[in-house]
C-alpha cells in the first residue's frame, strides 16, 4: 500500500513538475508549414537554439514543384529524391505526406540547435519586455527572444495586436525601385510567375520588436528560410530585430544557397551562381522580365549604357572613367580597366591574376581576348571579385549609402 501511494504522489510531483516548466530559447518557430520548416531549420542551422511548435502531429507541406527551388527547398527535394531511390537531381519527384514528413524528421532530428514540439496547442501568448511568453496547453511556457509567427491558421496573428497591417511577405520583382537590394529570398511561384522576391522589411513591424512575420497566405520554404535567418541574427547579436543587418542576413543566405534574384536561368549549380547573385542584387546588370520569368541572360554581350549609371551610383571614381571610356560596348580590356581604375589595382597584375583563373578558376568557357565584348556571366564574375560592390551599404528604400 505505501509503495501503492509513493509511486501515485511521485506521478503526481512529476506532473507539475512538467506543467510548471519553463523552455528558454533563442528562436520560437509557430506553425507546421512550409514556412515553419524554412524558419525553424534555419534558425537551427544558424547556430541558435529554436523550438519548432507543431500545434500537430506532422507537417503540412504546400506545392513547389513551380518555384525556383533553392536553399533548403532545394536540399529538402535531394533528401526526397534519395528516399525515393531517384539518382537523376532534375528529375521532378512527388512530394508526398507520409514521404516528407519522414525526411523532415531525419533532418530535424540531425540539427542539434533545435527541439520540435509536436501536437501542442498554445494557450496564451504575450510580451516580456522585448521578448515573449509562450504558455502552452500542457502549462509548460516557453520563453524565446525572437518569436517567428508561421501559423498558417491565423490564430497567432489574433494573439497579438497589431497596429500596423503586415506587409506581403512576397512582392513582384521590379528595378521601377530599388527595393529588390533589400531581398532575402527569392524565386517563389505565385501566380503565373517566379520573378518575385522578398524583402527584410517586409519581415518585421516598426513597433514590434523581435517579432518575424510570415504571411499565411503564401507557404514557401525560402520565405521561410529568410525570416529564421533574420530572427537568429537577432538572437545570436543580442540585438532588436529593428536592428537587423540587411548584409549580414543576406550573406548568410547566400552561404546556404538560398537564391535572392529570381533568375530563372541560373540555378544553383551554376559554378557562377554567387556572384551573378551578388551583381543582380547591385542592379549593375539588370534581367529582362517576360513571360513571368526573371532572365539574366549569362552569353548577351555587355553595353556600356546599361552599365554606365548603376556603377557610377556605387563608386564616384567611375565617373571619371566613364567620361573617358568612348566604346559604346564594355570589352574584356575595358573591364579590367574600369576595376583597376576605380579598385586602385595594378592592371598587370590583375591581367596576370584573370588569365591564370579563366577556365579553371571561373569555370569560363570562352577564350580569354581584352578585344571582344564581354558577356554578362564575365562581367559580373571580374565586376564581383574586384570591385565587390555587395559590401556598399543601402537604406530602407535601397538607395546607395555613401
């Protein structure tokens, strides 16, 4: 009878023992779709501790097949083609329940920074200072510095008032301004057209600190991506979110081969992906946007016209060289001359230094003659290495800061 009621008091201690826990954590990932997975993934694989709260007993994934797959997408669809035993990377493979939620909980589990709760309702949801309080139907609370709301029920956004309408997280891809510099993900279908972005500031609320939003409407793992990248930037600076770093977020983003151009021309495997990315994103070379396609158009040679004013907006010694460069295209000699010129290098050496990386280095596959126009792809690859213009900070609007 006594070890009857010592095992009955010891369940019942161990119960508000759980009821009354408290989970710290640098990341909160609220909902269990496709932009759940990108935030909590990525936060996690950033290097800060996330909880990814379910409120389900599985995941709930939305079409992709249409989008630009890139970044964890893209990994998420490699993971799918194994499971299935399908060797060939371009062949489409069916995404189905039972199919993806096994992948995702291999995954998930390899990700040491981060903990899933799954089938748990919350209750109650509130600030602390800058933070949050999460209390669960379980009466455990969990307490993160960054909460990324990804709920696609729209329970979360009834939560917390909002003074402010949020943005729409995708937006169409345009130079009518240059709000794409501010892009962190890219290459979502939406409609009949990839050519759409998003960008930081549509992620965050002027008086919501340490608050990521997604909107429901619009399920997709690299919007997903974008905004785990933006709450651990916060958590791992021990900053605001208001503070966020649109370079630093962006080249994280980068590393993990999130696509931040829509260009439907250069995927991921391109050997020049990186810098065509990092010279879309200064507007230096612009795509042509038809058919609901963003093209970068790697073989068009380069005029001078096109690249003239962008380039004289980054670096006020391209004025200079402008006024003296009389072809009306840009030659293989008049950009090494222009990033020597305006990059304060020795025109020999880098001569030296660019002949020596043509075909191994930069994966070129033309030959290499200062007399011939150069194409877009050579452009951005010289432009991007030696001149760099990725580090000329923007404001809000995606105006040069000089």
């Amino acid at each position: 009878m006594k070890r009857r009621l010592f095992f009955v008091f010891t369940m019942l201690l161990m119960a508000q023992i759980c009821r009354a826990q408290t989970l710290k954590t640098g990341v909160l990932v609220i909902g269990n779709g496709n932009n759940a997975i990108g935030a909590g993934f990525q936060s996690a694989i950033s290097g800060v501790k996330t909880i990814l709260l379910l409120q389900a007993r599985e995941y709930k994934l939305s079409e992709m097949d249409r989008n630009l797959a890139s970044g964890l997408e893209l990994d998420f669809l490699h993971k799918m083609r194994k499971a299935k035993g399908i060797k060939d990377s371009l062949t489409a493979v069916y995404v189905d329940g039972t199919s993806a939620n096994a992948v995702l909980k291999s995954w998930g589990d390899s990700l040491k920074n981060l903990t899933v709760i799954r089938n748990i309702k919350w209750s109650r949801i509130k600030r602390s200072g800058n933070n949050w309080n999460v209390l669960l139907a379980d009466g455990r609370t969990i307490k993160p510095e960054v909460l990324v709301n990804a709920d696609g029920s729209g329970n979360v956004d009834g939560a917390i008032p909002l003074a402010v309408k949020p943005a729409e997280t995708w937006q169409d891809f345009s130079y009518a301004s240059n709000l794409y510099r501010n892009s962190i993900a890219a290459g979502y279908a939406k409609g009949n057209t990839t050519a759409q972005f998003v960008q930081l500031y549509s992620l965050l609320l002027p008086e919501q600190e340490n608050l990521v939003l997604l909107n429901r409407e619009t399920e997709s793992m690299a919007g997903g991506q974008a905004a785990g990248a933006t709450a651990a930037y916060a958590v791992f600076f021990k900053i605001k979110t208001s503070l966020s770093n649109l370079k630093a977020i962006q080249r994280e983003l980068i590393n993990y081969k999130l696509s931040l151009m829509p260009f439907a021309d250069i995927p991921n495997a391109d050997s020049n992906w990186q810098a065509i990315q990092f010279i879309g994103l200064s507007g230096f070379l612009k795509a042509g946007i038809a058919e609901g396609e963003a093209r970068f158009m790697p073989d068009k040679p380069v005029t001078t016209a096109e690249v003239k004013e962008p380039i004289k907006e980054f670096y006020y010694k391209a004025q200079i060289w402008f006024d003296d460069y009389k072809s009306a295209d840009m030659t293989l000699g008049g950009v090494l001359d222009l990033v020597c010129r305006v990059g304060n290098k020795s025109l020999e050496t880098t001569r030296e230094e660019v002949k020596k990386k043509w075909g191994r280095g930069y994966h070129f596959k033309t030959e290499f003659d200062e007399a011939r126009v150069a194409t877009r792809r050579e452009f951005a690859v010289l432009v991007n290495e030696y001149l760099n213009p990725f580090v000329v900070n923007t404001d809000k609007a995606g105006r040069v800061l000089r």
